[in-house]
C-alpha cells in the first residue's frame, strides 16, 4: 500500500488538496452551525461553546424571539409538497408526450427550459408585476407556487427524457399486444417501470422548492416561505436561534434525500436480484 | 412446387392483398401479396431494412397498412386491437416487463381480463411448465438467462391462446449453442399448439430448418415465396439463389447461340451453358444456378474454348468444413464461384492456392432463374453481400 501511494504522481496530491479544500468549504460552514446550534443558554453567535443545550431549538418555536418559524416551515413543506406533485404529473405526462415528434414540439421543449436560464428574481418579478397588473394579491400558493414551478418542471422534464431515452416503446406494445387497454398499459406498465425515475424527478421538485428564493422573494405575498424567513431573520435575529434554524431545516432535505434514494435503490434492486416476498427456489438452470 | 404444410381451411391462415407501408417518403414495403395457410411455420426471410418486419408488425396490429387488406382466416382485421385479431407477438427484446415476476409476466393477460388471481397463477404455472420453466414463476426477468427470458416470453404469448404467433427475430440475441436448442423447442412447440406461426429472420439457415414455407424479401418486395426445399434447390431469381447461399449464379448477356446451347459474357469469360426450351435472345440477360455440391472439379486449364457447361479459373480459397470442402475459384465468371468438394474425394487429390481447375456440371443440374430474358444490368449485381456464409 505505502508503495503504492509512492508511485502516484504529483498531480494526485495537488487534486487531492484541491478537493479537500472543496470538501471543507462545503462541510466545515455546515459544521460549525451544526455545533454552534447547540450554543448554552449565555453563549453567543461565535465560538467557544458556553455549555450544551436545546434552548436554541425550542426557542425557535417562540414566535416572539424569533418571527413566525414554525409557520414558515409549515407552509415551506405544503408548498414543496404541492410542487413536487405537480412537476411529477406535469413532467412525466410532458415527458411521454414529446415522444412522438409533434409539430413544433422542438419550439414547445425550449420554451418550456428557457426559463432555466432566466435570472429567477426577474422571472418573480415578472410574476409579481403581472399579478399587480390584473390586481390579485399574490400569495405563497398562487404566484408563489406558480413561479417555483417555472424553475422545477423544466428540471423534472429534463430528468423524464433522460429516463425515457432508456425505456422500451415495446413494453407497450407488449402490453396492447396482451390485451391492456391505454389505461391499462399506464398504470401497470409504464408508471411502474418509470417509478425510479418519478421518483428522482420528486426529489428535485422537493428540494429545489424547499429551498427556492429568487423566484420567490417578490411572489410569495403577505405570509413566508421558510428561506424568506431565514433571510428576515439573520437581519434581525442575534442569537444561536439562527443556527437551530439552519440544523433543523438541512436535517429536514437530508432525510427527503436520503427517503428517495433509498428507495430507488431498494426497487432497483429488487428488480436486478429479485427480494420477492415468496421465496424463489433456488435452481440454476432450466431444463 | 414441395407441399407446404397446414391448410387454408383450419384456423390462423394469413393473407395479405395489395398491402403497402410508406413512412413519410421511405417505402418500407411494396404491394405485398401474400397467403400463409393455417398452421403453417412460415419464416420472412431477408436482409435487414427489406420490410419483414414492418410485415409482422402489420399483421400484429401495431402497424397499419398505407394501401390494402391483412385477411385472418378471411375476415379484414386491418384497425382491429391485437387481441381482436387473435394474434400475439414475441418480441426481439422480449419485451417483459422488468416489475413483475415470471408467473406475473405470464398472467398479465388473464390479469387486464379480470380473471381472479388464484386461477390466474395457476394458469400461468401451467403455461410455465410447458416452457420447463415453472421453478422460476416466482424469478423477476433480470434473473434469468436470455434463453429462459425467452421462453418466459413465448409462454406469455400463448397464454393468450392466439391463432398466429409472431416472432420477431426470436433467437438473434441467443448465442449459437442456445439459438440451436431454442430453434428445435420452437418447432416443437409449433408442432404441439398447431397454430400458424410466422418468424422474423435474417438467418438462411434457420428459416430453411424451421419453416414449411419461406419468404424471401428484398427492399419492401416479395423474391419468392415457397417450401424451404424449393427456396433453396430451386430459387426464383439471382437474388433468391444468391441470398440462400449454396448457389453459384452464372448471368451475363446472351453473346451467342444456337439449337442446344447459349453462350453468355460474364466478366472477362465467356460461358456456354446448355440453353433452355425457350431460348432468350440476343443481348438480353441469360441467368442460371448451379448448385456448388453438384459440380466436378478437375486440374487442368480449359483448352476447349467451347467447352459446354463449364467454367476455368484458380483457386483462390480452401475452407474445411468437416464432411466437405469449400474451394472457392477465381477467374471463373463474374462473381465469386464455389465448389463444395467431398472430402474424400477432396483429399485423394488435394488442391492448394493457385491451382489451375476446370468446373463442369452436367445439363440436369442447371437452374434456369427468372431474370432471363431482362435487359442486363438493370439491378445492381452487388446483392449477394448478406449471402448465407456456407
């Protein structure tokens, strides 16, 4: 082993460093928060740690030190919810439809991705202006679901082609040639074999939505969204509160990642090994 | 013409009047007419991109006709669902859907049709078994082999109880030791279900070996149509006899004649071979094939420039094949030219590179194709590149 890491050349050690560098820039902010949201009762924004406690954790609870958190979480994770399970619908029903190469659907495909790279504040801007224009009051799941929606279904779609691009059109057909009607076809074929990429197209509408700003900053109305409050509250708010924040809500995306993946993973693998619930016999070859 | 098994009476007989299939400009078959009796093992036969398969998918229902009629035991079922029609197709990839367990991949059928679960299963155990693949009902397809895979999409096929089976290219993903073995289990079970099945290939072989009728194909129309036995000894055109393999096409324009024989310029040779009963004329194109098992060789150059029936050249290859040798001359027409020698007779005397021989055959051997008589050259000669290896 030590021989081996002789023989690697000067490169190697130059990318590592380059990439630990990546790596505590990445995770030793994230630490430091992590550990400064446990801060005791006296202790302050910065290092040294004055003790242990939770106090940070419920005093985030406590609306009148901290602004209204439970609430902007709350509706952080409706709104999320509520994305996710329009870009999912949207984007595999989209997805399926440019299959066949309708008329202008190259025209339809970049208008839909444009938006990706339009300056999001501009997009909630627009949004914002034109809900002024027609004199409705913009809110967290009108304007704002809308606007975060510009952002998440052109992800969701790019994600569906990739997926697509590896499914079979003779599944269906199998499936038309054994007697399944199109409704039939959908819901026992294609969504079942598509259900590991519904998945990854889920995850990104969560997470892009969870933690959205720019779009919608000027589009979310009178209540908050848990990023527009964090934004309030580090002008305002002075103590560890902060960092509880902060663990709370990137605890909150690890485990909607970690659900997702994990659960690709067990249906990938229960088709490439088969854990069915009945046992298989174990026989290797036919007869 | 050999007998072609099965009947136009029975259930599952095939035909298609005048069908035709354009995608956009491409015109992927030409005018097709075609009858397959009942229960009969048919096998479209031919290069790739010449239309067999847009053929089966037409008869499938997964294609429809640009022009004319598919006919299922006399009745149009061009628009008819697959299921209406009586048909099932295995597919290439075979198409089994990666969810569901082997059973469940069987009963899916019985499934969309709402038969309880507990028949379902054991109907679709049933079906297993007479794949021998019943210890792997409760297997997801990525477990299996690509020839249990296969059999587990055959038995899905039959459980809908079709009247044609179609099969599109069943055994091209098989190496060569299970496509053998799968070739003899398809025959079997063609044999045992006695429905009409019709086979999407591009191996001469395997249609000659399992078909009671051959449909040779070229670029969207029909070459000949006919028992094995007859596609291969006695091929309709140039095409048929080069695409089968085992042929040497002797063809070139008529340059002389008289009352028995014609003499022909192929290449740089001029060949004169026994003439048929209605002799062609001048100029035109006189073609013929020899079968390559059927023709002596001897050392020797051709002195007799009006030697009859046969050709001169040098050896220009030696393959052993076991029972027989491939030597392939050159110099002697215009394309290649083979004598499949016995290896007895081969090895008595053998022969290497560069060998002056002389080929002869007698007059009963000859073939008379039916692109006699055309102008030459109005098809491209180069159509024998897919030609069978042996």
């Amino acid at each position: 082993m030590q021989r081996d890491l002789g023989k690697r050349p000067r490169s190697f050690y130059f990318l590592a460093a380059f990439f630990g560098l990546f790596v505590a820039f990445l995770y030793g902010p994230m630490s430091a928060i992590f550990i400064l949201s446990f801060q005791g009762p006296t202790g302050g924004l910065t290092f040294p740690l004055n003790g242990v406690s939770l106090r940070w954790f419920t005093a985030l609870f406590n609306q009148e030190r901290t602004g209204d958190f439970a609430g902007a979480f709350t509706r952080s994770i409706w709104l999320a919810l509520l994305v996710l399970t329009l870009t999912v619908v949207i984007s595999v029903l989209a997805g399926l439809a440019f299959r066949r190469r309708f008329p202008g659907s190259t025209f339809v495909f970049y208008l839909a991705v444009a938006s990706l790279i339009m300056p999001g504040l501009l997009v909630g801007l627009g949004v914002g202006l034109t809900y002024q224009t027609l004199e409705l009051s913009p809110s967290w799941f009108s304007s704002g679901l809308g606007a975060q929606l510009t952002w998440t279904i052109p992800f969701g779609l790019l994600i569906m082609f990739a997926v697509l691009s590896r499914f079979d059109r003779s599944y269906e057909e199998a499936g038309r040639d054994l007697g399944a009607s199109n409704w039939q076809i959908f819901w026992m074929i294609v969504v079942p074999i598509l259900f590991p990429g519904m998945i990854a197209v889920a995850l990104f509408g969560f997470t892009l939505s969870y933690d959205e700003f720019p779009r919608t900053l000027l589009t979310v109305g009178g209540k908050n969204t848990l990023p527009m409050e964090i934004w309030g509250m580090t002008t305002n708010v002075t103590s560890p509160a902060l960092y509880a924040l902060g663990t709370v809500t990137t605890f909150v995306s690890f485990t909607v990642i970690i659900l997702a993946l994990g659960s690709i993973a067990i249906i990938q693998r229960r088709r490439s090994r088969g854990l069915l619930l009945s046992a298989a016999p174990v026989v290797d070859e036919g007869a | 013409m050999a007998s072609v098994k099965g009947s136009t009476a029975g259930r599952g007989s095939i035909e298609l009047v005048g069908v035709s299939k354009r995608f956009g400009d491409t015109s992927a078959v030409k005018d097709i007419n075609l009858k397959i009796p009942a229960g009969a093992y048919c096998c479209l036969l031919g290069p790739s991109g010449c239309g067999k398969t847009t053929i089966l998918r037409m008869i499938a229902g997964h294609e429809s006709p640009t022009e004319g009629a598919v006919l299922i035991d006399g009745e149009n079922v061009v628009g008819e669902p697959p299921v209406r029609r009586g048909t099932a197709m295995m597919f290439q990839s075979y198409a089994l859907f990666p969810h569901l367990s082997c059973a469940d991949n069987v009963a899916f059928n019985l499934k969309v049709r709402g038969v309880a679960k507990a028949e379902r299963r054991e109907r679709a155990l049933q079906m297993l078994d007479r794949v021998h693949m019943r210890p792997f009902a409760d297997r997801l397809p990525a477990q299996l082999s690509g020839g249990q895979q296969q059999r587990i999409a055959l038995a899905r096929a039959l459980i809908t109880d079709p009247r044609v089976l179609l099969l599109d290219e069943p055994l091209s993903a098989l190496d060569e030791f299970l496509r053998l073995q799968m070739r003899g289990e398809l025959r079997r079970i063609q044999d045992e279900v006695g429905i009409t099945f019709i086979h999407v290939t591009h191996t001469q072989m395997e249609a000659v070996a399992l078909a009671d009728m051959v449909v040779v194909m070229d670029q969207g129309q029909i070459e000949q149509a006919a028992s094995a036995r007859d596609v291969y000894d006695k091929p309709r055109t140039g095409y048929v006899a080069r695409f089968m393999g085992g042929q040497n096409v002797l063809s070139g324009p008529v340059i002389e004649r008289n009352a028995s024989t014609v003499t022909i310029q192929s290449g740089a040779k001029q060949i004169t071979i026994t003439a048929p009963a209605v002799a062609p004329a001048d100029g035109t194109l006189f073609e013929v094939a020899v079968r390559r098992d059927q023709i002596r060789l001897a050392r020797g150059t051709s002195n007799e420039a009006s030697a009859i029936n046969a050709v001169s050249g040098r050896v220009a290859g030696l393959e052993y094949q076991g029972t027989w040798l491939k030597v392939t001359i050159e110099g002697a027409c215009s394309e290649e030219f083979v004598v499949n020698m016995p290896d007895e007779i081969f090895f008595a005397d053998p022969l290497t590179i560069g060998d002056p021989v002389v080929a002869r055959w007698t007059a009963e051997r000859i073939h008379f194709l039916e692109d006699t008589g055309r102008a030459p050259a109005t098809r491209p000669a180069a159509h024998n590149v897919t030609a069978a290896s042996i």
